[in-house]
C-alpha cells in the first residue's frame, strides 16, 4: 500500500510541474477538469484545512484534486454547487487529455484492488491504507 501512496506522490509532482507551463487561471478561481469554481465560501469548511485548498486557487489544480480525491464521485458531484461557468472553447482547446494519468490510475486502482483495498468510493476499507 505504501507504493500506492508513493505513486500518487509522484503523480501530483507530475501535474504540479505541467500546470506550471500551463494557461493560468484568474486569480480568484480554481479550475477543475476544465471547469471554473469559485470555492472562496467552502475554504474555511474544508476538511483537510484551508492550506490545502487554498494550493489549487488561481489556476488549473486538477492533479491536485485528484491526488486527494482519487475514484470517487462524491467529491466531483460536490463541487457542482460552486460551479461558476462552462470554460469557453478557446480555453478549453488549450487543455488535454493526460492519456498517462488516466492509465495509472486504472494501473493503481487495480493494484489496489488486488491488495483487498477497496477504493470504488475513494474512501478505504483497510485501516492500513492511509
């Protein structure tokens, strides 16, 4: 298990450095798979403090949120009530498709899967997955 935490580790390197050449976002938004929040009223709530959400605003924080939010639904369909607007084409062109993000995590959730952790809800059922 330890090896899946190193891999999400460094696949949130991975992004951080890409998202730094990246087309950044208003200062006053964060951008999630192509969409724009405004999170501003849910940073004091947040569960994992507001250091760690506060890192995504002003630019396109989607490896960020999936490093800590990874196989669940739940968190994604959270964020629909704070959803400002669709990006507009232009924008949107200009980010793509990460083919190898989206194949390991297919690659880590079926290592997890294998190890007995069950992570179809983003959330463990071994007390040793943290």
């Amino acid at each position: 298990v330890a090896s899946a935490v190193t891999i999400w580790s460094m696949l949130a390197d991975h992004f951080e450095r890409k998202n730094e050449q990246e087309l950044r976002a208003s200062r006053d938004w964060w951008i999630i798979h192509g969409e724009k929040y405004d999170l501003d009223s849910f940073v004091n709530k947040h569960p994992g403090g507001r250091s760690a959400i506060l890192l995504g605003k002003g630019r396109d924080c989607t490896a960020l949120f999936e490093s800590y939010h990874p196989f669940s639904t739940k968190h994604k369909s959270f964020l629909n009530s704070f959803k400002i607007q669709q990006m507009g084409e232009s924008q949107a062109s200009m980010q793509t498709a990460d083919l190898l993000y989206e194949e390991l995590c297919v690659g880590v959730k079926d290592a997890l899967m294998k190890a007995g952790i069950d992570v179809s809800d983003g959330k463990s059922t071994k007390s040793t997955f943290k």
